[in-house]
C-alpha cells in the first residue's frame, strides 16, 4: 500500500474517532495514538498553544519518548511553523536552523498547524528516526486530518 493509500484509509477512522467529541485533548489524544500505531514514527503528538503571561507551546497528548514541554513561539521547527502559520516537512533536522532536540534519535519532522477559524490553537508534531521521511503527501494529508479536530 502506498502512503497516500494509507493516510486515505485512514482519514474515516479519524473522522470517525473525533465525530461528536467536544473535547480536543481527548481528540488529540486518540489521533496522536492512531497516527504513531499506523505509521510507527518515533514521536508523533501535539504542542497546544498558550495565552500565559507570554504565549507559547505547551506538551499535549503525545506518543513516544519523553517530549519537551515548553517551545517559545518562533523557536524549533514547531515555533516556527506556529508562527509562519504554515505546515513545515524537515528532512534533515541537523539542517534546520534553531531545531530543538528533544531526541538526538530524532532525524526528519513534520509540523503542521491545526486551526479553530483563524487561530492556531495547536501544532501537530511527528518526528522520524529516518532521514527524509516526510514529503508533501503527508503534509497534505496530515493537514486533513487535523482539520477533524
């Protein structure tokens, strides 16, 4: 099966797993879950965003190794994609400048934006063990996905 197969099965489980759940930690949890089952990526989950007394990222649900819990915004590849509010795919993470390594194991990332109307309220994170493994069929794919939430 090709990835774009997979994420294509997929999205309906996702769907159906976030259809008439009001909470979205309980949301992020089962997609963090089913993502890092499906695919086996190293560290798959979420960075909610904060209205402290200064805003950043704080851990959400997650599967995988122990996390950072704290990213300023515009810090990492997750600050980053927070603040140029784009989906950022990193094939190499040595290469990204101001990368957080939270795990050196960590070797490519992919992070994407999730939305409630115009806000971010989230990022979703995965990172690889792998060189190279994410491409535009995940960020397309994975920007659907969060779209559920």
């Amino acid at each position: 099966m090709t990835k774009e197969e997979h994420y294509r099965q997929l999205l309906p489980q996702v769907q159906a797993l976030c259809e008439g759940e009001d909470d979205i930690i309980a949301k992020m949890a089962n997609v963090a879950a089913l993502l890092h089952l499906e695919f086996g990526f190293w560290w798959t989950g979420f960075y909610r965003v904060t209205k402290n007394h200064y805003s950043e990222l704080l851990l959400g649900p997650f599967q995988g190794p122990i996390a950072c819990v704290h990213i300023a915004y515009g810090r990492g590849v997750c600050g980053t994609a927070w603040k140029e509010r784009r989906t950022i795919v990193v094939p190499d993470v040595e290469q990204f400048p101001g990368h957080i390594a939270c795990s050196s194991e960590s070797r490519s990332e992919i992070v994407v934006p999730v939305y409630r109307g115009d806000d971010i309220i989230a990022v979703l994170d995965i990172d690889s063990r792998h060189l190279a493994t994410f491409d535009d069929t995940d960020a397309h794919w994975l920007e659907k996905i969060v779209q559920c939430l």
